[in-house]
C-alpha cells in the first residue's frame, strides 16, 4: 500500500507541474488582443499563438506519440507548423514565415492545446517509463523557456507599435530595482564549474570541471540607466575606439543611438515597459542591451565583462535573477560534452557556435528555472531579450 501510495503521489506531483506550467503559458498571454497573438515584426519574434502551439507539439510529438497506447494526433499537418528547428523530425515553416500561418487560427491554437491536455492527463496518469520521464522533464523546462521568450516577444510587438499599447498595469518589469555599487574580489585558484546533483539541468551545464582563475573583482549591482546614460551623453555611441570592429560596423549600419526601447522626446529620455511609455527610471539596471553594447560600455568605463567561470565562481556572493547577464565567454561545449540520439540532441548543441553566453536569470524567468549554471546564450548583436550589465575588471 506504501508503494501504491507513493507511485501516486509521484504521478500527483507530475500532474501538478504539468497544470502549472501549461496554465502559466496561457496567463502571461491573457491580456492579449486577439490580433496580438499573430504579429512577427522581427526574423527573432515568434507570434504568441505560434509558441502556445509549438509547446503543445513538443509534448504530442516527444511523448504521446510514442508513449502513450492508441494516441491519435490532433492534426498530422501541426507536425509541419509547429516544428521549430528539430531536422531529426522533418520538415518545417521556416521561421521567418511564421508571423504568416493566418491559419489555424488562435481559437483552433487552444482547441489543440486542450485536446493535447487532456490526453496528457491519461498519460500522467499510467506507469511512466524511465525513457519517457527523462523528455517530460525536458518539456516542462523546454515550455518555461518559450514563456520567458513570450514575455520578450510580446513586449517587442507592443513595444514597436507606434501607440506604444500597455501590456496591462501590473507585470513583471515592477520587479526591477537599484543595485548596489560595491565591488566583490573573487580569489586566484582553482573552482569547479557545472552542475551536480540530481536535479534537472540542460545537457550544456554537463560535465562538471575544474577551471584556473586569476585574482579578480567582480561588480555587486548591475549597470543602471544613469550609468548607461553617461555613456551615451559622453558620446559613447559616436566613438569607434570602445566598441569591437564587427560590432562598430553594426552601430553604423544600424543607426544604433541607445539600448532598445529607449527614446528620446523634447530632450528627456523615455522608456518604453510593459506598462506603455514613461519618463526613464535613473535608478533601475539598464535592459535590452546587446552584446556589443555591454562590451562597449565597459570599455568605456575602464572594466571589462566577466568570463562564464567568474561569473559561475563569484555567483553566490551578489544577487542575480533580475536580468541575464552578458559575459565574455563563446558558448562552447565543456569537456566530455556529448550530444544525446535523436531530436533531444539538438536542443544546445548544434548552436555552439558564433554565439556568447548569458549567466543569471530575469524577471522573465519562470521560478523554479533558475540556476547558478544554468548556461543562456545568442547572437551578440541580439537585446530584445531582458538583457543587462555585470562589469569586472
């Protein structure tokens, strides 16, 4: 009876996240306009309905389909809209198009979401084997990522609509706050790096190794608005000497002037939050900020940004999780890195390349996701994502 009792708290507590998160998805996006959940401005942004139907693919693909007796799928066709990048599962719109899949429609979107939970409940339900355990555990944390991606891409199209809309009046960016302005020293020797444990982790936080690092001092607070504001008062954006050629060449091509959502009106900086347009806030930590541009600025300042290692190293002597965190590292595999078979081992590492590592979390991040090795990365030239400033030196 123990064992019975056991098995069924397990299966009680899988059902629970699973709610949990599907339901968290639907929240974020609920004060949506209907014609919001279609918008692609950007190659980056995905619609909203595309995200809430892409995350129910995943679970009917990776695990109904193959574990559960008798499933039949709610539409063949899905297996080609939905599919994000995944070459070991076919065909698929290829990202750019996605802002024009007009069909299925938003109400269809959640018909295919409802009709993928409830048979996801008979499957929570039934003996789970060890194989498909280790994917449902991927697919909760695989649909966490597309809510912190919803939580950007919104903002995107509100934030780029010329009415500036407000997403609602309470949101997730009320949570930024000033940092403190101290130094931590991080000492010379030896630290290991990665996860352990037997909790949840992406296979690019894996192994677990030991790196060199020298004496360094490492910035209590993020960078904030006041701060990032002196750079550009001082001409930061007009002088190629602080910025890497490549990075330059963007600045020029690009007309870049600020960090994204910032404008200027009759001489005062503006900022546009989910909560519409407003005067900047000095005191917050400066977001949106690509890569070039933290490394710019910390050029400028007399610093530079942190390896992954130091920051990882360091991390449990500042407060972290109010944005990611730019670092100096390539996103590279660690060693005895292995790709798993099939389409799981297309998750992290083929994009192991041209890329720069993030550390940290944000206000974007669904609790419970967060971790001190958790391994975030993209495109330098990338900031719609809730992106900030950690200086060392």
């Amino acid at each position: 009876m123990e064992r019975i009792d056991a098995v069924l708290d397990v299966h009680l507590s899988l059902l629970q996240r699973y709610n949990a998160i599907r339901s968290h998805s639907v929240s974020i996006c609920a004060p949506l306009e209907k014609e919001d959940y279609v918008v692609q401005p950007v190659a980056d942004v995905s619609p909203p309905k595309w995200h809430l139907g892409h995350t129910t693919w995943f679970f009917e693909t990776l695990i109904l389909i193959p574990f559960l007796d008798r499933y039949k799928p709610y539409n063949p066709d899905y297996q080609y809209v939905f599919n994000s990048y995944y070459e070991t599962l076919g065909a698929r719109v290829i990202r750019t198009d996605r802002g024009n899949l007009s069909r299925p429609t938003v109400d269809e979107v959640f018909k295919y979401r409802n009709y993928v939970d409830q048979a996801m409940q008979d499957f929570l339900a039934s003996d789970i084997a060890d194989e498909a355990h280790v994917i449902l555990e991927l697919g909760f944390n695989h649909e966490q990522q597309h809510q912190e991606l919803l939580w950007y891409d919104i903002k995107y199209i509100l934030g780029n609509n010329p009415l500036f809309p407000k997403y609602a009046d309470q949101h997730i960016e009320q949570h930024l706050s000033a940092q403190p302005t101290d130094w931590i020293e991080l000492d010379e020797g030896i630290y290991e790096i990665g996860h352990r444990g037997n909790g949840f982790c992406f296979d690019n936080e894996l192994s677990r190794h030991r790196v060199y690092l020298h004496q360094a001092s490492i910035a209590a607070g993020l960078i904030t608005n006041r701060e990032f504001q002196e750079f550009i008062d001082d001409g930061g954006y007009q002088n190629f000497r602080y910025w890497h050629a490549e990075a330059w060449d963007w600045v020029k091509t690009n007309q870049v002037q600020a960090p994204a959502y910032w404008h200027k009106i009759d001489g005062q900086w503006h900022r546009y939050s989910l909560s519409g347009l407003s005067l900047l806030k000095s005191a917050d930590p400066v977001s949106h900020v690509s890569y070039y541009e933290a490394a710019a600025f910390a050029q400028w300042k007399g610093c530079r940004l942190p390896t992954e290692f130091e920051w990882e190293a360091a991390s449990h002597k500042f407060r972290w999780g109010q944005l990611w965190e730019w670092t100096e590292s390539a996103y590279l595999p660690y060693p005895g890195y292995s790709k798993a078979e099939g389409p799981t081992g297309e998750y992290n590492g083929k994009f192991m390349v041209n890329q720069k590592v993030l550390r940290g979390a944000s206000i974007a991040t669904p609790a419970e996701h967060s971790r001190y090795t958790y391994r975030n990365f993209f495109h330098p030239h990338l900031k719609w994502m809730f992106s900030g400033i950690r200086l060392a030196k």
